[in-house]
C-alpha cells in the first residue's frame, strides 16, 4: 500500500498546478491546521516591510504547544529551522500538485523531532534547511506532525500556515481553498492619495485627500477635486478585517474605474517569493518610509515585473484634459467579495506656475546605470533595479572616527526603493596598509540603521551589494567578539541546572558563526532570534566532568574563543 501511496503522489504532483485559476480552488481538499476556531491575526497578501505576507497567521488564543494537524495526505519533504523568518518550519508535499508550510513551531513530532536532531549533529549546524525522503514521514490528513510557538520572526504565539505549487515554490492564497473563516465585514478605506505622473513618484509628495464615510460608501471632502497636472494616479490606505478578529488585515482586490470603464486591478491571488520584495513597488514607498502610513497604488509602475496587477485599459495613470472632469470609482474588496466603493471627481486645471526641471542625474528602469559618484567611488543599478524613474543624487564627505579607512560617500536617499541589489565600490585611504585588507568591512547606515558586509578586492577597490540606498564607507574591524556565560562561571557544579546559556556581541553588529564543542565534539545550541545560544542538557552531556570550548567569529574574521570547565 505505501508504494501505491507514492505512486499516487507523484503521478499527480503537477496536475493541479498547471490548471489554475481563480475559480478552480479545490475547496474542501484542506482542513484547517489548528483543532480551534479560525481566526486570523495576518493574512495572504498583507503589506510587511519589504515583502508581501505570503501566508494566513492563525492565532493560536496567545498559548504555544497546540497540536498542529497536516491540513491533507502527503509526506514530509522538508524542514527548515533558522534564527529569523520561519523559525522551525516543516513543508508537506501533497498529491495534487501543491505543498503546505507550517511556521513559527515549537517542537516536531517525536520521531521527526528525533530525525531532525540526527541531522544537526551529522552537519554539525542548528541552522538547517533539510530535503527529505519521501518514503520516510508520510502523513495522513488530521495527523498531529508538530506544536506551535513563537519561534523566528514571530512576534506572539501564532501558526503561520502556507499553501504553495510544489512544482514553482508559488504561494496561493489559502483563504481560496475554502476554509471556514467567517467574513461579513467589508474593507475599510481610510485616505485617498493623488500623483503627478510628469514626476517620478521619488520626486514628489502625493495630494492626501479627506475622506468621508456615507450611507452610499465614500466619497471625498470636496466631492470634485481640481489639480495642476494633466497625468494622475491613485493610491488608497484600506484595510479588512474578519467577523470574528478585529484586526486591521490585508485588503484582496483594489479596482480602478474612471467614467464606468475598469482601468486595472490588482488581485492578491498568487505571488512567489522571488517577487515579494516588489511589495516596494505596489506601496508608496517614500511616504512609509519617512513614516507614513501604507498606500496602495492603482496603477502599475513601469519596473513592476511580474506584478498583481491586471491591465484593462491602461496602466492606471489617468489622462487629463482641462475643463473635462473625470468620475473616479475605486474598490476595494475582500476575499468573500466584500467590498468598500470610493467615489469622487477630478479635473485638471493648468498651474500658472512652469513645473521645476530635474535638477540631477536620471536613472530608468531596465537599463544598467552607472554611477560615478568621485574618483574614490563608483556604483551600480542593475536593469531590473528600479521601479520608476528618479534622480539619485552622489555626496562626498570626510569622516573624523579612527576606524573608518575611507571618505563618506552618500548615495541616493533612503526612501527610493531598489528591487535589486546596488554594487558600491569604494577606495580606501591611502593610509591602509595591505595587511590589513582583510579586516575591512562597507558598512551603510541612513538615519538610525546600520548593516555591514564583507567587501570583495577588486584592483585595489573594494565592493560590496546592498538592498538599499545610503551613506556608505569602509571601517577596519580589527575587534573580536565578546562571548558571555550567562548564568554560571567555569569550574562550575551544573548538576542541577536544566541548560547553558551564552550571549555574544561584536563591536560591528555581526555575528557570522558559534562553535560549541564538549569534550572535543560539536554541541547543538540554538539561536532563536539571534539573541541568546542555549544548550538545553540532555544525552550529549553524560554525568561527570566535561570542557566545553566557545568559539565565535565576526563578519570581518576576527575569532574569540574561550575554554570552560564544569561538571555534570
């Protein structure tokens, strides 16, 4: 019978995926994966910084160690545990073409608890992404497979749950597949944003524009509003929320009309992770970035590759004529079909005033800029980089602290977003001495935040790629790691304590790797959001004395170790 089972499962691996469409969503294939009512504190398609939430968080009444139940048949195909993003995680492949993720848990069944752990001490790494053969943890439909938590990068109790196509690693939306999630309560719409579409979206700030609530759905304060510029688009702020959860979720569908025609739509129907972070693209990035609330554009930016968006007629920007008012209808709806309607008017009244030219460099989407900011500094945005056009702006300073090894070299702003990495390359001061290229780092910092990376040596140039524009220089990292018993000090008596506990801390922010060893053989700790690294007692550790040597290395190389004695 189990070689028929896998038989079946791979015959029809591919069949569902490949038909899909919006009104195939096999209702009923899946149950849910908690034994208690549904209610969603996140979910399909939500705005998160820099990536759309590719899942339904199911609350989980702020408890942890919920049996959580494989919503179908199939097998266990892989788990992943890392101190971030999912925390422990396990994906079941099922036989109609699609997996499920299960996040955020606490413990794996015993037998697969057991495996998983097998595994870490044959890599000797706790941070783990394991494939796994499909002949060994098959699953019934209902079988409890693990416990949920709060690990990763949950921020309460919770189950993040996923339904993907096995076959492209695609995320569905799992509210699709039917599950009993009660929803009476349309979307709310709370403001209304207008661009000038002569600018670059980076190189302006939107009109905000007062709404109001009426027995007719809602309208704009005033009802016609007048602009200066003869090409527009809209963004919206608007939320959902379910009957039973308050929460102030993601919105399914946003539907622009202009004069009764649909103009385009996006859908938060099927999104993969490759295209997450184009989230910057669907938002106005600027506005949240200086610390503005989230707006939805309805229309389709020109780097917007593989978008949500769907074209009628047009991209959504909307041409002006003067004296011709245009009525505007947006909607937003939920994924019962829901719905919140907007209306208002616009017209268009030329500015006595001439706009502004640009006053900088212009970089467009799809092809590769270069910049050359000085003599000591050059950049790169690759083709797919940019989601509109913008001017991206180059200053050099000189910085006072001892450790940096190279001018200050500020590259665009902040708040344009880059779908693809930028190359910085940067030459150090004369002053450097060859020896010590190997303790150099780039680090990045606008405002408060701070990232470093290893720099590669390119003819004297050292480079690196960040995810972000900024202020970028080289720092010489010449300071190894800190490492910190938490809790006992060596020579110590253990026999009673339950776990060992360490924390590191490195002058950069860095932390690039812990080796534990007792007694000369690697030790399991882990490293549940990068905070502390705990050893919890178990069989590895047998009764008597033991040595346990900590060893830590930062991003730049340098290592701390330090030697400990205790007895079990």
């Amino acid at each position: 019978m189990r070689c028929i089972f896998f038989l079946l499962l791979l015959s029809a691996s591919h069949s569902f995926a490949q038909n899909l469409s919006l009104n195939s969503y096999p209702k009923g294939y899946f149950i849910k994966p908690l034994n208690i009512p549904a209610s969603l504190s996140g979910n399909f398609g939500e705005l998160r910084p820099n990536h759309y939430h590719m899942g339904l968080d199911f609350k989980t009444n702020r408890a942890e160690n919920l049996p959580v139940h494989a919503a179908a048949d199939g097998y266990i195909a892989r788990i992943k545990i890392e101190p971030f993003g999912f925390g422990r995680a396990i994906y079941i492949n099922h036989p109609n073409g699609l997996t499920t993720v299960y996040a955020h848990l606490n413990a794996f069944f015993p037998k697969l608890e057991a495996y998983v752990k097998q595994q870490q001490y044959k890599l000797e790494s706790w941070n783990v992404y394991l494939d796994i053969p499909m002949e060994l943890f098959p699953v019934k439909q209902a079988d409890v497979i693990a416990y949920s938590g709060n690990t990763g990068g949950s921020q309460g109790p919770h189950l993040h749950f996923e339904i993907r196509d096995t076959e492209t690693d695609t995320n569905l939306n799992p509210i699709l597949f039917g599950f009993l999630i009660a929803d009476n309560v349309p979307p709310v719409i709370q403001r209304l944003a207008i661009y000038d579409r002569n600018k670059s979206l980076y190189d302006q700030s939107p009109k905000i524009i007062t709404i109001k609530k009426t027995a007719e759905g809602y309208i704009t304060v005033p009802s016609t509003i007048t602009v200066s510029s003869d090409k527009v688009s809209f963004a919206v702020t608007s939320y959902d929320a379910q009957s039973a959860a308050p929460n102030q979720n993601g919105i399914f569908q946003g539907i622009l009309y202009d004069n009764g025609a649909e103009i385009i739509r996006f859908t938060m129907d099927t999104i993969s992770y490759y295209n997450t972070r184009y989230l910057n693209a669907h938002i106005d990035y600027k506005t949240k970035a200086n610390g503005g609330p989230y707006l939805q554009h309805l229309s389709e930016l020109p780097g917007y590759v593989n978008s949500i968006y769907r074209q009628q007629k047009g991209n959504g920007v909307i041409r002006l004529t003067e004296g011709t008012a245009h009525n505007i209808r947006i909607e937003t709806k939920d994924a019962a079909n829901n719905a919140a309607t907007l209306r208002f008017k616009i017209q268009y009244k030329p500015s006595a005033t001439a706009p502004a030219a640009p006053s900088g460099k212009m970089y467009y989407p799809f092809m590769i800029n270069v910049g050359e900011g000085s003599a000591d500094c050059e950049f790169y945005i690759g083709e797919g980089g940019l989601y509109d056009s913008v001017q991206i702006a180059y200053r050099r300073s000189v910085s006072v602290n001892p450790v940096v090894v190279s001018a200050i070299h500020t590259i665009g702003a902040a708040y344009i977003p880059l779908q693809e990495g930028l190359v910085v390359r940067i030459k150090p001061d004369s002053a450097l001495l060859p020896g010590k290229m190997n303790r150099v780092l780039m680090q990045r910092f606008a405002g408060t935040k701070k990232e470093i990376r290893k720099v590669e040596w390119q003819n004297g140039w050292a480079v690196a790629k960040f995810n972000s524009f900024g202020s970028f220089q080289l720092v010489l990292d010449e300071t190894p790691p800190e490492i910190i018993p938490v809790g006992f000090k060596s020579g110590q008596d253990m026999s009673k304590a339950s776990r060992l506990l360490f924390t590191a801390t490195d002058n950069m922010g860095g932390i690039k790797n812990f080796r534990a060893e007792l007694d000369g053989k690697w030790l399991r700790f882990t490293n549940d959001k990068g905070k502390n690294f705990i050893y919890i007692f178990d069989e590895q550790c047998t009764p008597g004395e033991h040595t346990l040597k900590i060893s830590v290395a930062d991003e730049a190389g340098n290592v701390a170790e330090q030697v400990f004695t205790f007895t079990r």
